[in-house]
C-alpha cells in the first residue's frame, strides 16, 4: 500500500510524533517512572499489580486453582492497574517492574518482599513454591515448559502484531494484516494439531501451560480478542474450541477472568480481589448506582 511504499526510514530514528493508535499515550522509547507512587499493600502474603488482559488473567487463574486445591497460602491482593492511566510507570510499579508491564507479583510471604514479573515467570515461581500444575517428571517437565515459553514467544505475534495492526492501528496496512494474520494460523494449527493428540497442552495433565495459552489462543477462538474470529476463520480449529470449551467449564477459571476485569458485562467485573467473599459482593454490578 502507499503508505508503506512512501516511508523511507531514517538514518537515525528519533522520537518527535505521537504513534497514534490505541495505546499511543503510553508508548515511549524510554524506561523508568513518569511519577512518585506507591504501590499499595494488601494483608495477604501475595501481592499481585494487574489488569485482566491475557497475560492478567494467566495468573490469577493460576492463584484461583491453586486456592481451588487448598493451598491457603496462595491468598492474593489483586490491585488495579489501569494500564492506559499510566499506572504502570509510578515509582512503586517500577521498583517492583522495572520493565513496566502487568503482572507483576510480590510475594511477602517471607522475611524478605520477592518480586516476580513476566507472567511465565510468576506461573513458575507459584508452581515450585506449592508444588502444583508443573510436572517434576523431567520428561513431562520439559514438555509443560516448552509449550509455556512456546506461548511467550508465540504471544507477541498475535497480540503485538495481528492485534495491533488489525485492530489497534491508526490505519490499516494490508502487507502488515496479511503477513501476521498467516502467523497466527500457523501457531493455531500447531495448537490444533497438538491438541488432536493430547486431552491438555502438554499431555494428559492439566498445567501452567494450559493456564498461559488460553487467554490469549483461547480467547481467540472464542471470538474475544479483537473481533478477528470470522476474519481468522477460528470454527475450523475444532481441537483447540474443544480444549478451551473444557477449561473454560472450570470455576477457578471463571473466577480467575474476572479479576481486574474492566470490560464486559459488570457482573464479570472485579475490579480488585482482596477476599474470596469479593466474587458474590463485589462485582460491579452489585457496586455500581441503581440507573
């Protein structure tokens, strides 16, 4: 298309125009704080700073099915974090994420605060502190481990390239749309076809793995992440709609999709988690002013 024929890069880029789309007030070329904030500390021994997107959602699945099996331990703060505010680049958010982006969890359940960011990283930090949703089993481990950091690799292909350039961009470039459009149904393929084989991800055992691929491929196919299904032709990855159908049924996935929701019916709205009791009184639609 013209735009992209027209543009002749540089010989040095500099920053001196807004990106437009979407997310154009929160892009810089920049690290570190924009402001002096604190992050907020809540009573139980994990502290978690998110919004729910997919990479949101993963873990706080994660901590719902962890508590789901008894593991009191796993009690969790989900604080807010309004990504288009800005609230990722406070001072507070940044001690604790350098590299500013949800989630980010600190675990102050020892003598010592830990911080843990990247959600693969949060999904194996919680896995080995309660031993639970990752296999010990080198050969089981090695496969739960290879489809999880296959997801964090796959990710930024659909969410940074086919979801910005087909939904989020100021203008529509077709070189743009067709050449991550073509990815994604390939890494959906890869999906299916695993997923023909095997009842979960990374076998017959349900694990982080599935608990990071599904907000993202599963959302997908659903017809959730950027209004892309009929585009993407989803129906006919009847593997991976099986797959997600099935975890989809689970309460502590349910539960999990509501935290630090901010869009969709309010009633699939919580805000903030700070109590188990917070999903029956909680959610927006028992917060918000009768209308």
């Amino acid at each position: 298309m013209a735009e992209s024929s027209e543009y002749v890069p540089p010989q040095v880029w500099t920053w001196n125009k807004p990106s437009g789309g979407q997310f154009a007030n929160i892009n810089r070329p920049i690290a570190g704080p924009t402001h002096d904030k604190e992050l907020p500390v809540g009573r139980h021994p994990l502290q978690l700073y998110s919004l729910g997107t997919p990479n949101g959602v993963k873990v706080t699945v994660m901590l719902e099915e962890l508590l789901a099996l008894g593991h009191s331990g796993a009690e969790y703060d989900a604080w807010l974090i309004r990504i288009g505010n800005g609230d990722q680049f406070g001072s507070g958010f940044v001690a604790a994420n350098p590299n500013s982006k949800i989630p980010t969890l600190v675990d102050r359940s020892g003598p010592k605060p830990i911080r843990v960011f990247e959600s693969a990283a949060i999904l194996m930090y919680l896995a080995e502190k309660f031993g639970a949703f990752l296999p010990t089993e080198p050969a089981a481990r090695a496969e739960c481990l290879s489809w999880l950091f296959w997801q964090m690799g796959s990710a930024p292909y659909l969410g940074g390239g086919f979801g910005h350039f087909y939904a989020y961009a100021p203008t529509k470039i077709e070189y743009a749309i067709d050449r991550f459009a073509m990815e994604v149904k390939r890494q959906l393929d890869v999906l299916d076809r695993r997923l023909a084989e095997s009842q979960y991800i990374a076998g017959s055992d349900y694990t982080i793995a599935d608990m990071a691929i599904l907000p993202w491929y599963g959302g997908l196919v659903k017809g959730w992440n950027y209004g892309a299904a009929e585009f993407l032709s989803v129906h006919e990855y009847k593997h991976v709609l099986r797959w997600a159908d099935a975890l989809l049924e689970r309460p502590a996935v349910r539960r999990g999709r509501m935290v630090n929701r901010v869009s969709g019916k309010p009633e699939s709205q919580l805000h903030e988690r700070h109590d188990a009791s917070d999903f029956d009184t909680k959610t927006q639609d028992k917060l918000a002013p009768a209308t």
